[in-house]
C-alpha cells in the first residue's frame, strides 16, 4: 500500500506534461547571433521577436513559473518520507546535604556532590501512510496554479507584442504625417511667393501677404509637431523592445489597405480556444475544485508510521553507546477545533462556485472584446475608402484654387481654405491607414494571437 502512494507519484509529476510542452513552446529564444538593431530597417517580426527576447516582463513571468513549480514540491513533500536527526548532549550537577547529631555533641552537617552526563543520537523516519488524498489533492492544487502561471507567461507575451505593433505603427503615423506636413509648407511657401509677387506689382493688397504668412507660420507648427510625435513613437517602440531609448530605430513602412473578410463565429471559436485570460480560470476552477476536495477530506484522521534509531550514554563511567530502536504507528484525529475545519470547507466550496461564475464573465468579455475588435477593422475600412475619396476631391479643389488664385480671379481666403482642406485629408486619410493597422492587430489580441 506504501508504495502505490508514494512510488508513482513523483514519476507522474516530473514526466513531459502540455504544462511542459506549453512552457517550451513560449521559453525565451537566445539572442545570440542576432544582427544590430542600429544602421538597418527593422520588419515588424524583428521588432517582436527582439522585444519577446529582451522584455524583463516575460523573464519574471517565467520565474513566476518557477516559483509555482517549487510550491508543487512543497505540496508533495508530506507524501515522501521524513528523516531527521537527533543529537542531545546534557551535563547535570547534583547535591545532597546530610545531618547528624551524635551524643554529647552538637548537630553536624555535610554535603555531597555529583555529576552526571548524557549523550543521545537517534535518526528518525516517519511516513504518512494514509491520508484520505488530502496531499494529493493539495498537489494536484499546485499543479493547476502552476499551469496558471505558464498562460500569464503567454499574456504578457501577447500584450508585449500588442504594444510593440501598436508604437511600431505609430512612427509610421509620424513619418506619413511629417511628408503630408511637408508638402504643407511647401504649397504654403509657393502661395506666399506668389502673393508677395501680385502685391509688388500692385495687383493683390497687402492682407493677402499678411494672410499667406500665417498659413506658413502654421505648416511649420504641425510640422514640429509631427516630428515631435516622431520622436515620442520611437522611445515607445525602444522601451517596448528593451533597448536604450536613443538608438536610431528604422522601421519597414506597412501602412497599406489590404481588404479583410472576418468570419465572426470563427473568430468568436478561436478565441475561447487561444485566449490564456479563459485558460487561465478554467484551471483557476480545476485548483478550486481540489482545494474543495482537500478541506473535507480534513474532516478524517491521518495514519503515520515512525520508525528511531540510535544509542544514548548515561553516565560518564560508560565509554560506549546503549543501542535501542523504536517503532510506532499513529493516527490522528482532530475531533473538534472550533469550527476551524468547517468554515474552511465552506470557504473552499464559495470559492469554487465564484471560480465557475468567472469563467462565464471572462468568456463573456472575450467575445465583446472581440466583437469590439471587428467592430473597430469594419469601421476603419470604410474610412480609408471615404477618405481616399476625399484626398482625391481635395486635391483637384486645390488645383482649382490654385489656378483662380494665380489668374487673378480667385481670393487668398480661396486658396488657403483649399490648401488647409487637403492638408487635413491628406492627415485623414494617415490616421485611417494608421487606425487599420491598430484595430488589425488588436483583433489578433482579442483572438489569442501574438
């Protein structure tokens, strides 16, 4: 009986499990041979897998892991043998006073005075023989946790990844903004040219400078701006990669519209299965449900057998050890505590139905995160279209301004509203492109992807 409880037990819990095999699918790659960040363009699967490599989050994740591996053991050790070791060495000192009181004299005393020492050594063993599973259950308990702490290792990987995507988009948001400020400034300085030449030659007032003035003066404020958003996008993406924020990163332009057709029960599947946040209180319910197990389990006895070995030496006289030997066997039993016992398995039961009630929560929130997600793609489509639409009337308004302005039949008004209406498109149409880009990789998140 003593070894179908203890025997199979370790050899079950160290084989290759899907908590294992899931741990090394997700375990940290080597940067070893990787090329430099600085002096060339980065894709958006080099910047990923850089950060996945480097971010401090997921190593402490992982040791989050270890921990709860080491908590397992701490939960299977009353299921092994227990031996210790027992050394007591005392030196006693002792006296006695006698009287006595002879005839004809008065009373006299005296004191005696003795030593004595003891020496013991024994080795102990004792062994939980039978426990009614509460071990097992506590174990079982741990392992569950442990695997927890695996799916919080792949959380952090994706919101790792989520964020990198996200700063990754944002410098090629700034970049398009700073080229579309650009062009700004450029027309904004051809009209002011061109309003100083009519003045100068009588045909055009002086307010018509004064106005062509302000629009340089305000294409050159957004386009500081822009190249300030440039610089807050880059330190985002470094601090995302785990790099020092100063390094030149260069990053692969990706902001294309590329059509997508979403298959909304699809996705609603895929994400129950891939996401770790439902994983994660599923096992929450399985360690709740042993934790349930263990408690009433604690409501009967434990049986133990103990086992001493080793001498004592009493008496310095004696110059070798007394050999003696014990065995026993045990079984405890706590009758009554109080309630202690009862209102732990009430808690154990309250917290396992609160385990089942969040599973339907978390899957209720992965299904609006993803329909949110859908939601957000659908509705940045058709933006980009919309606005490439208007980029187009935009452009042929400004032709057209432009062209009154310069024949002398159009107003400064004219031409500046035409020059800020393009501007803005042009700016519209970015943050489209940029917002498509984002809501697509927020929808890999709501899923379960990287």
């Amino acid at each position: 009986m003593l070894r179908l409880l203890i025997v199979p037990l370790p050899l079950l819990l160290f084989l290759p499990s899907t908590t294992e095999r899931a741990l090394a699918q997700i375990a940290p790659v080597p940067a070893t041979g990787r090329a430099p960040i600085a002096g060339r363009v980065l894709t958006l699967d080099e910047c990923v897998s850089v950060a996945l490599e480097a971010q401090p989050t997921i190593q402490a994740t992982l040791y989050d892991y270890a921990a709860a591996r080491y908590r397992v053991t701490q939960a299977l050790a009353p299921l092994l043998p227990q031996v210790s070791g027992l050394v007591t060495a005392t030196k006693s000192e002792s006296s006695a006073v006698s009287t006595f009181a002879p005839t004809g004299r008065l009373t006299q005393s005296q004191t005696f005075k003795g030593f004595s020492e003891t020496f013991i050594a024994q080795v102990v063993l004792s062994q939980l023989l039978f426990d009614f599973g509460k071990n097992l259950a506590a174990t079982e308990a741990a392992r569950k946790l442990a695997e927890v702490a695996v799916e919080d290792v792949e959380l952090q990987r994706q919101l790792i990844s989520l964020a990198v995507k996200e700063a990754y988009t944002n410098i090629l948001f700034a970049q398009r903004l700073i080229r579309v400020q650009q062009q700004a400034v450029q027309r904004a300085e051809l009209n002011l040219r061109s309003a100083k030449g009519f003045f100068d030659v009588g045909t055009r007032p002086k307010s018509d400078v004064a106005r062509a003035e302000v629009d340089v003066a305000n294409a050159r404020v957004d386009l500081i701006r822009a190249r300030n958003a440039l610089r807050t996008a880059r330190v985002a993406l470094n601090t995302a990669m785990a790099i020092d924020v100063d390094t030149p990163t260069a990053v692969q332009d990706n902001l294309v519209f590329e059509p997508v057709n979403l298959d909304r029960g699809r996705l609603r599947t895929e994400a129950i299965k891939q996401r770790p946040e439902y994983h994660q209180v599923k096992l929450r319910v399985s360690a709740a449900e042993a934790t349930e197990r263990q408690t009433f389990r604690n409501f009967f006895p434990d049986i133990s057998g103990t086992g001493s070995y080793g001498g004592s030496q009493l008496g310095g006289n004696q110059p070798q050890l007394n050999e003696n030997w014990t065995l026993g066997l045990t079984l405890s039993w706590s009758l009554f505590d109080g309630g202690n016992r009862l209102a732990k398995y009430q808690e154990a039961k309250a917290s396992l139905e609160a385990a089942k009630q969040r599973v339907k929560s978390t899957e209720l929130d992965i299904i609006q995160n993803v329909e949110q997600a859908e939601i957000a793609v659908e509705e940045t489509q058709e933006r980009i279209q919309a606005a490439q639409a208007l980029v187009a009337s935009a452009q042929e308004n400004f032709r057209l301004a432009q062209g009154r302005f310069d024949a002398g039949v159009g107003t400064i008004l004219e031409l500046t509203d035409a020059q800020l209406a393009l501007t803005q498109a042009q700016n519209t149409e970015t943050q489209a492109l940029a917002d498509f880009r984002i809501a697509l990789y927020r929808l890999d998140r709501a899923v379960g992807r990287r």
